[in-house]
C-alpha cells in the first residue's frame, strides 16, 4: 500500500542541481520531478508529494502558499 502524500509549506529554492524546499524548521527537502517555477522561487510555496528518501521528495503538485 502506498503511503499517502505529504503536504508541506517553505520556501522554494533553486541550486545547481535542481529546487529544494527549506521548512521553517531547517530541514531541506531536495525535489524531484519539480519543474522550472521561475515566479516561485524565494517564495512560499506548498508542496504536495510523496517521500522518497530522507531527504528527497517525489512531487506530485507545487503551488503558491
């Protein structure tokens, strides 16, 4: 059975590898599958996706906050 997804809220960065979500809390979420959201980035954003790994999320949907 599939986990459900997660909805999470930060700040939409962009690196040399790709977008990261960094939370309030510190924690940095690598994106993937993420597309290129030039309006979005350094803004608050939603994340709705599955995770993958400790540090990587598989997205389903990203949107303004």
């Amino acid at each position: 059975m599939a986990a459900a997804p997660l909805r999470l809220r930060g700040q939409l960065r962009r690196s040399e590898r790709g977008f990261l979500l960094e939370m309030e809390d510190g924690h940095v979420w690598r994106l993937n599958g993420a597309q290129d959201f030039p309006p979005l980035v350094d803004a608050t954003v939603i994340v709705e996706a599955r995770k993958a790994s400790s540090s990587l999320l598989d997205v389903l949907w990203l949107g303004p906050a």
